[in-house]
C-alpha cells in the first residue's frame, strides 16, 4: 500500500551559509515548500501574515535552474518589497514557474528577521523524483 | 579533510599534486590541527579551481578556508588573459568588496569605558542594520551611476568623510573601470535604499580595545598601542553586489557552452575575461566595489557623528579599509617577468608586502594593514603584509575566523537573549534587533581566530601586529 507523502520543509548544514529543501508529492509542492524553507532562513514561516500577496513568473531550461530562479525572484521580491513570505503557491508547465507569494512588510520587533539571504546559489542542488514517488527541490543558499 | 592525500611541504604548507584535469598545484596554508578540521569539500573546491583555463602557479586556500560555492571561501587564484585565463562570479561571491575597515578613536579604554552604553545605543540607533533595514539616502538613476563610478570617493564628495580617508581605502577609494550600465536595474533597484546600511549575518560594527601588541615597529606605523579603542566596520556591497553575484553566476554558466568551457562543477561558472560576459562581469563587479567602498564611506560618517556627540574628543582617523571578495587585475612575477593577473579572492584578504607602490607612504616599509575580523565574543587581529607572500599567495591571506558550527546548529544550542547576557557580564554591549540572529552568530559558533592568525603569520601570509578586543558590538 502506497504511504502518502507528507508536504515538509528543512534545513540541512553546509558551512558557512544554510541549505534548503522542500519535499512533497508532487514537484510543485516541492517547489512550494523550498520556498518556505527559505523564509524559515529568516524567520518561523508560521509568524508571517499573507496581507498581500506577490506575483513571480520565471522560465529557465531546466528544473534546477528553474528552483533556482524561483528562489533567487523570491529573494528580490523580499529585499525590494522588505517583505517576508509565509505561504506559496507554484503552478509548473514545461519549462515555466507560475507562482504566488503571501506575506506581510518586515516587523523586526515580531518576526526577529536572524538574517537576511544574498542568494541561491547552485550549490548541492537537486530537483528530482525520489524513489518513493515524492519529489525534492533544494538548494543551499548564501546568507 | 584527510591528510594523506596531501603532501606537506613545512608545517603550515600543503599540496595537492597536480593529477588528472588540474592545470597547477593546490595549495593549502594551515596547520595540521586545521587541515584536519577542515571540510573535505575545500580539497574538493580547491582541486577543482585548479583545472580553470590560465590559471598561474597555484589555486590556493587560506587557513580559513571553508566550503564555499565553487571557489572555497578563503581561496585566491589568479588568471592570466593572455593564457587563455578566466573570471568566474563564484570567484568572487555574493557579497562583493565585503570587507572590514578600521579607525582610530584617540581615545583609551579608561576614557571609553564609562561612556561605553551610550556608545552601544547611539550606534545601533544611528546605523541602520538588520533584515528590511533602509539608510537615509536614496539614490536617484543619476547618483545611482556616480556612487557605481565613483566609489568612497563620490561619498566624500557629497561630505561623508574626508580626502584625507581616501588615502587609506584600497584603490585610494575608487576602483577603476566600473561599468555603471552593466549593472542591472533590478541590482540598483535592490540598492536604492541601502546606502549606509550594516547588513545582517556576520556583518557587524565594533568598538574594540588593543590588547595586545605584536610588533612594535609595525604597531608603531599603524598608530596601535595597548588600551587604544579603535572601531571597526564590517560588512559589503549589500544588496547591489548580491544580485550582481546572482545574475552574471546564472549568466556564466549558460553561457559556458558557447566558450568551450566545461567546469567539474556547474557553481565553478566562468567566461573568458576577454569575453563579452566576462567584461560585462568586471565592469559591473567593479561597479560593486565602489558600492561596498561608498558604505562603508558612510557608515563611517555615521559612526563619527555619533561620536562627535558622546566623545567630541575623539578623532576617528582611518587606519585602514580592506574588501576581502574581489578579482583585481595586478602585476604579478610569473617565470621571472611581470604579468597582469586577474586575481580572485574570495574570503581572502589582499596583504601588499613592504615596499610596494600601491601603500599609503606610512606604511611603505611595513606592508599594508591587514584586517582580520573575529566574533563577538572573541577577538580582532591587525596584521601586515609580508615581502614573501607576494611569492607564497600573490600577496594575499586568511580573512577571519570561519564557521565550526552551521547556523541551525547554533540556533538550537544557544539563546539570542543568553548570549547577549553572557557577553554583557564579560563588559561586551552587543546590540542588534534579532536575539535569533544574535544566537546563529555566538562566539561558539566559529573557529578559534587565533589559530588561523598564527598559520598566516607562521606561513609568511601576514605577520601578527595587534589583537582587538570587543567592547561593544553592533550587529543586524
């Protein structure tokens, strides 16, 4: 009997910076979870309010580089909007990321921002269907 | 990393023999007890530097040298574009022209003690650091392009500081060849707020005492006595230089195909420096470091303010400011005879030995300051530039004390609010709006910076001048 697939974001160690990673049944959770992983770099996910709400579009020729866009449009949408994220949602065609982010202007004194991302960069990147039928998007990103 | 796959050539020098693609050796300066600790991904990243097109000698590591994203963080190799040499983003990283400066207050410690929790409160009110964190200034497209141009010199200018600072920056303030239209919209647009901002991570503003001289001789060109407070600046190009990192690393690895270039590792990303990516790179990475320059500019400014109105005696001179995440073109001795080199350091402080035509005259026969940034809790070092590293690492060395533990990990061990108690009982005033920032950056978290500071000075990088110690400390 199949076992579902939990949709889960975490953390795993590199060095001096922090990596990523979203699991879920599909790529597209997987890409959403990513993306919560990143705001949890900066603060609980959870402490976010979606007062607005983001539009992203992205294309690139691969699903790698295509997480890797995502993450690196979310990156300047928070630092330009100096707004945090708490909820996504990712539609993928081919080679296109249609996304939407949820969030709330930073509140230093609420959400105690630990620090903020320069980037996602290529390193201990993955985007891929696992075994068990449940896909994995991360990458590791410079704070 | 495990020693056998190295050879040891001194106590703090080892290789990794050239073998398959590698173009060069890889050398590592560290003791043994660092070797050990470091990552086995630095041989790794360093054997891979090692097999990039023209690159000259050696791909190097520092002794803090760590995983970094192609290039490891503390590695420095130079290009040669004659030979077919490349530039690479990974090279230089994220935070371009990062780097730390140091000013004198002409004060002592017996004088800044009493005045030590108005220092910490004004400071951290007075120079905006943090997550969405905006300076005063807002740049217009036009001034946008000037600061890109002009650097700390278009901050003086438009009255952050004085000539007499310029004299004191790498480049005298201005890096050359910045290319302003090669530098996004979306890059400028990050920055257009930023000016005169900390940053967050391991940036920080620090009141330090010296503790401890070193060389007297060199101590006595840097102006360093024992119980003299100076301040410290650390931090970068900020937003500018991130997105620049992020677009030309994308850039470079899509268009690797097209120059032949086939890398062991897809974040190695590089062009030819001759290339029209590779030049559009340069023109804008420069453009970055006249951005670090600019804000580091300013917060100087900000912090002589605030100085001006808790110590008016204070003087606030620059000693002298270092950008530690470059790629400049220098003249280096290969086979005997003079080159211009395309010279990467990433985490890699540039360390100019005495005599050379690039010192302030203070320093011409003592080598350029070398600046060492530590961690809250522990210490600074001030070093000089040595007339042999110029042959060991192209006048270069180690740049702080690098991470021994990741920023989950400390976040789980310690307690923002702990930290800053702990410290505070120590007589250290640590301010920063993010207890959580705070605990992912405790003095446990990193290496022991004294180690790293005696394998430079051991292995002739930089000889050991002056350690500073934290009095107060500002972070985002």
């Amino acid at each position: 009997m199949a076992v579902a697939v939990r949709a889960v974001w975490e953390h795993f160690a590199h060095g001096a910076d922090i990596g990523i990673r979203g699991v879920g049944p599909t790529k597209e959770d997987a890409f959403q979870q990513v993306a919560l992983a990143l705001t949890g770099v900066v603060t609980d996910p959870a402490a976010v309010r979606p007062v607005a709400s983001v539009s992203i579009a992205c294309e690139a020729p691969s699903d790698e580089l295509l997480l890797v866009d995502w993450l690196n449009a979310l990156v300047y949408e928070m630092a330009t909007r100096r707004m945090l994220f708490g909820a996504y949602a990712v539609r993928l065609e081919d080679s296109r990321l249609r996304g939407t982010a949820w969030g709330e202007p930073v509140d230093p004194a609420r959400h105690e921002p630990a620090v903020e991302v320069k980037g996602a960069t290529y390193t201990a990147l993955r985007v891929e269907r696992l075994e068990d039928d449940h896909w994995i998007a991360q990458c590791v990103v410079d704070v | 990393m495990d020693l056998t796959l190295l050879s040891r050539k001194s106590d703090t020098e080892w290789w990794i023999e050239p073998h398959g693609p590698m173009r060069v050796p890889g050398v590592i300066y560290a003791s043994e007890a660092l070797v050990r600790e470091m990552d086995a991904k630095v041989y790794e990243q360093v054997q891979n530097v090692a097999t990039l097109r023209g690159i000259q000698k050696a791909s190097y590591a520092m002794p803090d040298a760590h995983w970094g994203y192609g290039f490891p963080i503390g590695g420095v190799a130079a290009f040669d574009p004659e030979r077919g040499g490349v530039v690479s983003a990974g090279g230089v990283g994220f935070d371009i022209s990062c780097g730390v400066r140091l000013l004198h207050t002409g004060l002592t410690i017996a004088q800044v003690e009493p005045m030590k929790k108005r220092l910490a409160d004004d400071l951290s009110r007075s120079v905006p650091a943090g997550v969405g964190s905006v300076g005063r200034l807002h740049l217009d497209a036009v001034e946008m392009d000037a600061m890109l141009t002009g650097g700390a010199r278009w901050a003086v200018d438009r009255g952050y500081g004085t000539a007499a600072d310029l004299e004191r920056i790498e480049e005298r303030g201005c890096m050359a060849d910045a290319r302003p239209d090669e530098v996004s919209e979306h890059a400028k647009k990050r920055q257009r707020d930023e000016m005169g901002t900390l940053g967050s991570g391991n940036h920080y503003l620090e009141v330090q005492q010296v503790t401890t001289i070193f060389d007297s001789a060199a101590a006595a060109a840097f102006r360093l006595r024992e119980g003299d407070v100076v301040v410290s600046i650390h931090c970068g190009s900020r937003g500018l230089g991130h997105q620049i990192g992020t677009e030309f690393l994308k850039r470079m690895a899509l268009a690797a195909a097209e120059y032949g270039i086939d890398f062991a590792d897809r974040e190695l990303a590089c062009a030819p420096i001759s290339s029209p990516v590779g030049e559009a790179y340069l023109g804008a990475m420069r453009g970055a470091i006249n951005c670090a320059l600019a804000n580091r500019q300013i917060i100087t400014h900000l912090v002589r303010r605030v100085f001006a109105g808790v110590a008016p005696e204070a003087t606030l001179d620059l000693l002298y400011d270092v950008s530690h995440n470059t790629c400049k073109v220098e003249s280096h001795r290969i086979d005997g005879r003079a080159r211009p080199l395309f010279v990467h350091r990433k985490g890699a402080t540039r360390a100019l030995g005495p005599g050379h035509p690039d010192l302030p005259p203070a320093f011409a026969s003592i080598g350029q300051p070398v600046l060492i940034g530590g961690t809250m809790g522990t210490a600074s070092y001030v070093l000089a530039g040595t007339a042999e590293g110029e042959a060991r690492s192209f006048g270069s060395s180690c740049h702080g004390a690098g991470r021994s533990m990741s920023r989950h990990a400390a976040a789980r061990l310690w307690h923002g609010r702990d930290v800053v108690r702990q410290l505070a009982d120590r007589g250290i005033l640590v301010r920063s709006p993010s207890p959580r920032g705070v605990a992912e950056e405790a003095p446990g978290a990193y290496k022991e910076v004294t180690a790293v500071v005696d394998a430079a000075d051991r292995a002739g990088l930089s000889k050991k001048v002056a350690r500073l110690e934290p009095l107060v400390c500002v972070k985002g």
